[in-house]
C-alpha cells in the first residue's frame, strides 16, 4: 500500500498537468465566448514572461488574479528563444513557456497566447529574431519564402512546447493570436492564412484571433475568416459595430485596453490619466465585453531587448530600459493607486471572488560603493574583420552591442565627414581622441574633422546599435553602419571591423589595464550583502552605457533620461560579494554608484 502511495506521488510530480485536468470547449457564439458552452467574460491582464525574471512569475499571475482577472494575456518574443537558427532555448530563466503557463493554470487563470512570430511589443525589432538581417534584401510580415521558411521553424518548435497546454487538452490555453495589429502594416491576407495554416498543421486548435485598430482598414486588413476580433482598443459602441461589420458571425473585444503607456529616452516617464481609464473600464464591464489590460504589469527590457519607434528614415525614438509601463503592478512588482482603483471596479461586477492582494517582494537600498576604473574598449579589441566598405553588424554574424570600423585616411584627411547611416549612437574619433558624436535621430549625420598634422591618421567609428525599430514600415533596421562613410564626398575604403557584443564571455574576459582611459571606458566596483532584494542602481553620475551586476546585463541608461534608476531583481544578486561592471561612452571619471528604491 505504502508503495502504491509513493507511485502515485511520484507520477503526480512528473506527469504535466494536462494529464490531471480535463479538457474543455472553448468556442465562438456570435458576439460571445462560451467555455464549456456558457458565455464567459474575459477579463485579462498582459504579462510577458520574457520581461519578468521567473522567480516573480507566480507573484505577477497573482496579483493579476487578485486585481479580479480571470485570464493572462502573454506575448512570446520569438527572439527570445531562437537567437541563432535552429537553436532554441525553451528552458533556461524566463524562457520556460511552458512553466508560465502552468503556473498561470495552477492559478486557476485562462491564457490568451500572442506568439507573433511579429508581436510590436516595444521589443528589438518587433520580436523577430537579428538573424533574419543578415539576409540582405530579405521581407519580412509578409510572404517572402526565406521568412516564411523561419517561421515555419519557430512555429513547429512553440507548438511543441505548448500544445499539451490548451485547453482541448486540459490545459489553459483557449486562444492563439495571429500575428499582431498586421492591418496598421499590410495587407498581405496569403501571408495570415499561412500562419493559421501552420499553426493548425503542428498541433494547435484552439480558436485564433487577431488583433488591430478599430478602423475598417486595418480590420478588413488583419482580420481572418474565423477568427474572433481583437480592437486595440475597443472604448465604445461604435468600435464594436465596426467590428461586427467585418466579421459579424465572430465575438470581439478590447485585446488592448491601456492603462500606461510607453516612454522613449528624452521625454518625461509616462503618466496616464485614471479617471478615463476607470470610466473606459466601466463601459466594457457594464456591457459584457471582454477585454485584456495592456499591461497589468509591464516588468523590464533588460539587456538589449528594448525596441524603437521610427516614423520616417530620419526619425529614431528608442525606448527605455524599464517597462514599468505606468502599469498596474509596477516594475518592481508593487500595486499602485491604480491596481486598487481597477481591483475595486472590477469586484462590482464578476461573480467569482477577487481574492486578497499577495504580498510584493522586499525591496532594499544599497549603500554608496565606489567604481574604479578596469579598461577601456580600445584595450579590449577583437581580431578584426576587413571590408572594403562598412557593413551593418548583422552581416558580421552579430545581432546586438556594439561595433567599431577603423580605416587610414589617405587623401582626404580633414573637412566634412559624414555618415550614412549610423545606426544608432556613434563615436567619431581620429588618432584616439574624441572628435564628435552622432546621433541617428535628426538625420544630422555630417561631422568636421579638423586638420591634423600627423603622418598617420587612423579614423574610428565605434556604433551604439539601440534596440530595432518595432514598429511600422522602417522595421528593417540593420545596427551599425548601414551603408557608407565620405569625407568630403570622397567614399572612404578599407576598413577593419571590430564585433563588440557585449555579451557574458565578452564581459568575464575584461582584463585590467592601467593605460590611458578615453570614450568607452569599463568601471568596476563591489558591494557586500547579508541578504537580497530587489533594487535599482542609480546611474545618475554617469552618461551613457550599460550596467552588469554579477555578470546580468541590467540595460540601458542615458543621461538625457528620463530613467536613471536601473531595476536589479533580487535573483541576480547574492549574499556575500557581489560585482558591478559599467560601460560608458562618455565619461573617463568613476563615481560611486548607490541602490536605490523606485524607478523615479
């Protein structure tokens, strides 16, 4: 008997959950959802796991639940998972799908899966994965075979890791969107079957929906037979009738309703009025309608995976590090004043119980430590590739940090250089020292490089790439230099390339160096702990560069901010020593660096 029990719990533990619940009836009604033939009314919360450290996964689908959602809305960044092709990782940190999902049903929520393979997001490049530049005159959201054929590839490895999770499985997945808001891009319709095609062909056959602005082009655009209808967003009568003029015999509702906003560097943190968004909420549930709140908890960009808006080939709008979103559940996990207003609406109209608010996770202030000087980028330089003109980075094999593109100037040596076109941040500097700095944003891409008497003149570009724009038609955005340099119309050749990922090997092998620091510049310093917390480093004293703690790349700060504050989860930190390396471009001075408590 004692046996039987101990197999049962062994077999409880290893099997997945699926195999313990049982599958349920999602369908379509016109104008309804029904599970299990009743109407339902979605009320989701978005929260990507890719943005959360998984650690706090369990606390963020809580707290949604505890705000009186029902469901979680997640987008899945197919560059999360699939940095190189054919190699997927599907298990490592925030990359175990399958595990979110899980627990999102552990907690009793439904899921709505947003798989792109493009899903905006203000994420590098929309979500797509870097390898897809560095074929040269690829398309991409559209029916290009090359696209196509790695679309197919990441489809076929998602679906086998979440098929067992819907819910015609016992799992708690009950609808798959195709592609995102594709009617604000184009109008490719062969393109979309394609999707659906494939996803049913590998396993998936929960119903589909799409998700667009509330207009009859981009529905008529976006929308596929079938499929029920997103609005991003849907705030009155007049955006559903529309709706059910496109596609009348399929339900709709608000798959973006917003209570935050993004911020981009140089302009103030988001701040979004909660009046409107209670009175928009109120209309959705005094009349039925489903809806999913983008975000409910927005998390962070960390690393390189902060994308950019672009509105013509001149215009360049990266966003920040943090996602905070001025979401309901902040950054760093907390409810805010607008978390308890929606989780008191709420509560008046669902039947089920809301239940108690978790608590957040603890959050500490870490004393000043110093930061010294290590090296410089100038001593830490790779075995060079030789072209006779720039290339973008990803035609080096290179998808994210930066790079640097070295040449002698031979007959023209001084006058009008100008770049086209720096993608994103760059250097200009001629025998080591500083001569200017380019911003993409503006298309002011000309410098004067002053005349030198020197016999020999060495001429450095070293590039900032600053997340791929992720949205619109200027997503193809190749990093680095992407097409040539002229000094004084004269098109420089030549040139030694220099691939500077900043990735964790790159960072682990710096070695000190006591010469002579200037314009990428890495600091060092240490800090002890006695126990950990989540907290944000203050950059404040510095300009421009990226921050590693223990080896995790943090993101992004700038000094034209707004955020100068960077969220350090508690995962990424350990009792005892912990190491802080920073990167900055424009400064040589080291100044102590402090954690802090809030974003701003």
């Amino acid at each position: 008997m004692k046996r039987t029990i101990f197999l049962i719990i062994i077999l409880i533990t290893v099997l997945p959950l699926s195999i313990f619940s049982q599958a349920r009836n999602f369908t379509f009604s016109k104008g309804q959802f029904l599970l299990e033939g009743k109407p339902i009314e979605i009320i989701s919360g978005e929260i990507d796991p890719g943005r959360v450290p998984a650690p706090y996964w369990e606390n963020r689908i809580a707290m949604a639940k505890a705000m009186g959602c029902n469901a979680i809305s997640m987008y899945v960044f197919w560059n999360d998972h699939e940095k190189s092709p054919g190699q997927f990782d599907f298990t490592t940190g925030n990359h175990n799908i399958r595990r979110f999902i899980q627990l999102c049903q552990e907690e009793g929520m439904l899921v709505l899966l947003r798989p792109g393979p493009y899903v905006c997001g203000e994420r590098d490049f929309g979500g797509l994965p870097a390898y897809l530049l560095s074929i040269p005159d690829i398309k991409v959201r559209c029916s290009d075979p090359r696209y196509i054929a790695a679309v197919n590839r990441y489809i076929k490895a998602l679906s086998a890791q979440i098929k067992s999770l819907q819910c015609t499985h016992g799992g708690p997945i009950v609808m798959v969107q195709i592609e995102n808001e594709y009617g604000s891009y184009g109008d490719d319709k062969a393109y979309l079957e394609t999707l659906a095609r494939d996803w049913r062909s590998n396993g998936i056959n929960v119903p589909f929906y799409t998700a667009d602005g509330p207009s009859i082009a981009m529905l008529t655009d976006g929308n596929i037979k079938g499929a029920a209808i997103g609005l991003d967003s849907g705030t009155n009568d007049g955006d559903f009738a529309i709706a059910s003029k496109i596609n009348p015999g399929v339900p709709s509702f608000s798959s973006e309703t917003y209570p935050g906003w993004l911020t981009s560097w140089g302009e103030p943190f988001a701040h979004t009025d909660t009046t409107s968004l209670l009175k928009e909420i109120t209309y959705l549930l005094k009349n039925k309608k489903s809806f999913s709140l983008y975000m409910e908890h927005g998390g962070t960009n960390f690393g390189f995976t902060a994308g950019a808006n672009s509105s013509s080939p001149t215009n360049y709008q990266p966003q920040i590090t943090s996602y905070d979103y001025n979401a309901p559940v902040n950054e760093q996990g907390q409810p805010t004043a607008k978390y308890y207003a929606l989780r008191r609406l709420i509560s008046q109209y669902v039947t089920y119980p809301v239940p108690a608010v978790p608590q957040a996770p603890p959050v500490m202030a870490i004393p000043a430590f110093p930061m010294h000087p290590l090296t410089s980028i100038w001593d830490q330089l790779p075995s060079p590739e030789y072209s006779a003109q720039p290339k973008p980075m990803e035609m080096y094999g290179q998808w994210e940090g930066l790079i640097d593109y070295r040449t002698k100037l031979v007959g023209e040596r001084y006058g009008a250089l100008t770049i086209t076109a720096p993608h994103d941040f760059a250097l200009v500097l001629l025998n080591g020292k500083l001569i200017d700095t380019i911003y993409r944003d503006g298309g002011h891409w000309t410098v004067k490089l002053p005349q030198d008497t020197a016999r020999t003149l060495t001429l450095d570009i070293l590039v900032e790439a600053m997340g791929r724009v992720n949205y619109g038609p200027y997503i193809i955005d190749r990093k680095g230099i992407t097409e040539r340099v002229m000094l004084n119309g004269i098109t420089l050749m030549n040139w030694e390339v220099y691939n500077l990922p900043m990735d964790k090997n790159y960072i682990a092998s710096l070695k000190h160096n006591a010469g002579d620091f200037h314009d990428g510049v890495f600091f060092e310093g240490s800090f002890t702990l006695d126990k950990v917390a989540d907290t944000y480093l203050d950059m404040s004293h510095y300009g421009k560069g990226l921050v590693w703690v223990n080896g995790h790349n943090l993101g992004r700060y700038w000094e034209i901010g707004p955020q100068k504050h960077l969220y350090c989860p508690a995962n990424y930190l350990q009792k005892g020593l912990n190491k802080v390396v920073v990167l900055d471009l424009l400064q040589t001075k080291a100044y102590p660096i402090q954690g802090v408590r809030t974003l701003e």
